[in-house]
C-alpha cells in the first residue's frame, strides 16, 4: 500500500512538471509572436543596397530613368543634357536620422531632397523639398555665392559652421536627421556637427521667408513627404543609404 501510494505522488507530480513545462513553451512561444508582429522603431533599415534599384524611382516617373547606373555598389548618375533625372524614394518619412555616402565630380553639384511631394504641376523635386547640399566647395561657383550654397549647408537658409568636405573623388559620410516633435533639425558631415536648425512654425518660416523661397508655394510645406537625389547636371555618386525612422 505504501508502495502505491508513493507511486501515486510521483505520477501527480509527473503530471504536473509536464503541464507546466508545457504552459511555460506556450507562453514562450506566444512572446515570439507577439515581438514579430509589433513594429519596430529606432532601427536602421536600408534604402540602398549597392545592388538595386529597389524602392527608388524617378520623379513624375514610373521606374529609375537611363542615366542612373550601379557600380561597384554605388548609384551613380550620368547626366544628360536638358534632362532632368532626379531621384525619389518610394516611401514617405516624417521623423528620421538618414544616413547617405556621397562623392561629387570635379567642380560638381547636387543635393539630398527631404520632404519631397510628387505633383504633376511641379517639375522639380526641389520646388517642395528643402536641399542639403552637395558640392566640389574649391570648384564650383556656387560656393562662392555664399557658404549657404556650400556642401553640408541647408541650401540657402543656414550656412554650414565649418568645411569638412573630403577632396573630390573622396566619398562623404552626411547624417541628417528631422525630428519634428522635437522641432530639430541637424547635418553631421563626416562625423562633425555643422548645422542645425528647427523644422517646425514660426521659426522655420521666417527661415525660409528670408531665403529664395520666400514666394515659392510650395516649398518646405510637407512634414511628411520623399527622400530625393538631385540631377544638377553633375555626375554624383550615392552608397550606403539607410535610414532609422524615429
């Protein structure tokens, strides 16, 4: 009798260790789900690879027009004369930290668009979204215009503090990030912090007013809007694009 009593107990608590390691897996299991399914902000996502166009179109287009070519895992843009062939995310952001490698040909322009609206009345990407800058500083003659117009500036609002542009032909690590709940802007060119600026009210309006797009309709309206690549008639290269939303 003592003998299946004891037997007794030990199947109970068997029976017991099995369920519970059971419930435990379940509830293990149900956490994976759950951290699959929930969104996750904060983290780096890339927008180009180095081996497509994927996610990148032309603006005003369909697909990625004919002077954009890969190599050695970089966009690389061949102008064409009297065409303009600018870049455009598929995606719209609002808050974000971008990070993008550039490298500039000799006495080259070009820029990074933010908050670019795709509309049928405006042709140019610029004519919504704010510039920054992308330049040859020793040879082209819009650095002479004014540092406003120089590499790392946000185009003709607010002047970069310092020149920390590599040569030409050297590739240039630019972070910008947009934080408008924070109402901060900021470009850190090859890890050095150049400008800063507010991107929301009363601030940031009489910033523009006071720049060349003061009467533009358009310009600088959309918190939410594509990422673009500018054809200044220049060739430019872009690598490493990723983009962290916050």
């Amino acid at each position: 009798m003592k003998n299946l009593v004891v037997l007794t107990l030990f199947t109970i608590l068997m029976i017991g260790c099995k369920v519970n390691k059971k419930d435990e897996k379940t509830l293990e299991d149900e956490l994976e789900i759950v951290e699959v399914k929930s969104p996750v902000k904060d983290e780096w996502v890339i927008l180009f690879d180095g081996t497509s166009f994927d996610g990148w179109k032309g603006y005003l287009m369909d697909g990625v027009p004919e002077t954009w070519k890969l190599e050695e895992g970089a966009m690389v843009l061949y102008p064409k004369k009297n065409e303009s062939s600018n870049l455009i995310t598929e995606k719209e952001y609002t808050d974000f930290v971008l990070s993008v490698e550039w490298k500039i040909s000799e006495g080259g322009n070009s820029g990074i668009f933010l908050g670019v609206m795709e509309d049928e009345t405006l042709k140019e990407p610029y004519e919504t979204g704010p510039e920054i800058q992308v330049l040859d500083n020793e040879k082209h003659p819009d650095a002479k215009a004014g540092t406003t117009h120089q590499a790392g500036a946000l185009y003709d609002m607010i002047a970069p503090s310092e020149d920390v542009t590599k040569a030409v032909g050297e590739w240039n690590l630019c972070e910008i990030t947009i934080n408008h709940k924070e109402d901060l802007g900021m470009i850190v060119l090859n890890g050095v912090e150049i400008v800063r600026f507010p991107t929301n009210g009363e601030p940031w309006d009489e910033m523009v007013g006071k720049s060349k797009f003061a009467d533009w309709k358009a310009f600088g309206k959309y918190t939410t809007g594509k990422i673009g690549l500018q054809d200044h008639g220049d060739k430019v290269s872009f690598r490493n694009i990723k983009i962290k939303e916050l």
